[in-house]
C-alpha cells in the first residue's frame, strides 16, 4: 500500500511539473513562430509562393478547358462560368489570404 502511495504521489508531481514545462515550452514555441510569421522575409516568400500557386492553378484550368471543351455536362459549365466570372471581379479576394 505504501508503494503505491508513493506511485500515485510521484505521478502526480510530475504531471503537474510536467504539464508547467509543458506549457512554457508551449508558449515559447508560440511567440518563436508569431516572430517569423511577421518577418518581412517570411511573408513576402509566403505571398509569391501563393501568387505562383495561383498561376500554376491559372494555366491547369485554361488547358483543361482547352482540352475538355464542350463535352462537360451544362451545370457543371454554367458553375464553372459564374466562378469565372466571379474572380474576375476586382473586389474578390479569394485565395489571396485577405479576409
């Protein structure tokens, strides 16, 4: 009975010394990645890399309209129009990360 006292004691300390390390180490890996996400350097790799992206994306939908033409079924195309449409719109800023 004593060593299982003395078991359950110890699991106890260092669950709560572990879970405090635990949460400081937390809180120190959090304010290191809010520092290199407000690195300039950082955000401007990250923004060419979404304009890259988006280009990428750009050129697959031209080709595969090319490819695919009129043989896609009406709704799909009717859908796939109004999100042309819709992008073409300057005040939408999807996919830009603008929220």
């Amino acid at each position: 009975m004593r060593y299982r006292l003395t078991f359950v004691a110890g699991a106890a300390l260092g669950y709560v010394l572990g879970s405090r390390a635990g949460r400081e180490r937390y809180e120190q890996l959090r304010k290191c990645a809010e520092r290199v996400a407000r690195n300039p350097a950082v955000r401007n790799a990250a923004e060419s890399a979404a304009q890259q992206g988006r280009g990428f994306a750009d050129k697959a939908y031209h080709s595969v309209s090319e490819r695919v033409g009129d043989r896609v079924p009406a709704p799909v195309a009717e859908r796939v129009r109004s999100l042309r449409e819709r992008g073409q719109n300057p005040g939408d800023d999807w996919g830009t990360g603008n929220v």
